[in-house]
C-alpha cells in the first residue's frame, strides 16, 4: 500500500484567512489539522496549535467562513481548536478531488506559512494519479515522497518544525550521527545554506524535542 507525503502551495489569493493569518502573524508557532469532518453543509475541524490564544481567536471571530469555534487550553503556549466553517470555492474544489473511492488522506495536516501545507495520502496508483490531476490551479502539488505505508510512523511525533527537520535529514544522509561521526556541523551548515552556529541550533533543538517527546512518551522521568 503506497503512500505519498506532499506538500501544497496555495496561491496568496486562494488561502483560507487562517491560513493567510498564520503567514502574516508571529503569533502561531504550529498549527495542525487532527481531525476533520467535510460530509454536510458545514466542515467541522480538529485543531492543535502551538501558540497565542488571544491572536488565533481573534483571527476566527474576524474569519466570515468560521461558523463557531471553541477552544480548550492545553498549557500556556498550546490549545485545541474545534470549529465549524462554511466552505470557499478552492475548498470545494480541494475538497472534491480528494473525497473519492481509493484515496484517503491520513491526518494529521500541518499549516506552515507561506500558504503552504503538508499532509500524507494513500490510495491505489489511479485513484491518487486522478486526485492530484483535479486538485485546482490555485494550488501548487509537489511530492515529497513516495514509499510503503506502515501507520507505526505517525506514532512518534516529536513536533520538529520543517527547518528542524531539515537539519536532522541532513545531519543523517551526511553521517553526522554515524559511530564514528562522519561529517561535522560545518557540512550541515553547507548543505542547510545557512551559519554552522544556526545548523548547531537547529540540531540541538530538534534533538531536545525528539528526547522530550521519547521520554513523555514511554513515561521516563
């Protein structure tokens, strides 16, 4: 069973307000889509967000789509947003071309700026194939990757932002946690195009975020 991880560009005139909210505002560190609901005259979401309430809610009351809204704090810097909302005219388009027989698109989707969004796809090779052959002008598809579904990957999420991310695959493909190490932070730097102090940065961030989230996990104090 194959999957696809893409990433989906949306043009600046096409993004849901929330969507354009996250990419003009430093209020939102993260914001994913858990859950979501599209069968009814209403879609009805899920949320989990990194960041500042106050904002984010103001962003929803200010949103014409967004129908109602409630929100449940986690802790000072992270909540759960459930809300219901009318659909624009690219979400019905969006939402067309991926609701049918042979595809599903596997949750959790994660908003980033730039009207960007990252989610995972399975299906048959047809089904797929179609899906992303409606997927409306306004929206950019590039495929990230392609590969064997095996659902254990999404049970560890330690929450990496994408710069993160990066930093990590190149430090693994330069054998920088090789035994004995391959490479240094200076060869992540280069392929990061960025100082070797802020790929050190990166990497120490991301490394706190995987053990943090290792230990929650398992229950290690």
């Amino acid at each position: 069973m194959k999957y696809l991880q893409l990433t989906l560009r949306f043009a600046a005139n096409a993004r849901h307000p929330m969507h354009q909210f996250i990419d003009e505002s430093d209020a939102v560190d993260r914001d994913v889509l858990v859950h979501g609901n599209t069968i009814g005259e209403l879609d009805t979401f899920l949320f989990y967000i990194v960041g500042d309430r106050e904002p984010y809610a103001a962003a929803l009351e200010a949103a014409e789509m967004i129908a109602d809204f409630q929100i449940t704090a986690i802790d000072d810097r992270s909540f759960y947003c459930f809300l219901t909302q009318r659909r624009n005219a690219v979400d019905e388009a969006m939402f067309a071309s991926f609701n049918r027989t042979g595809v599903i698109i596997v949750p959790p989707i994660e908003f980033r700026p730039d009207g960007v969004a990252d989610l995972t796809v399975v299906g048959d090779a047809a089904s797929v194939q179609q899906t992303l052959a409606e997927i409306p002008d306004e929206v950019a598809v590039d495929i990230q990757q392609v590969g064997e579904y095996d659902w254990r990957q999404a049970l560890f999420d330690p929450g990496l932002t994408h710069r993160q991310k990066e930093a990590v695959n190149a430090a693994v493909a330069a054998g920088y946690y090789a035994v004995p190490r391959e490479s240094d932070v200076e060869t992540i730097a280069d392929t990061l195009d960025c100082a070797a102090s802020t790929a050190a940065e990166h990497l120490r961030k991301a490394e706190q975020a995987v053990m943090t989230e290792f230990c929650a996990l398992h229950h290690y104090e």
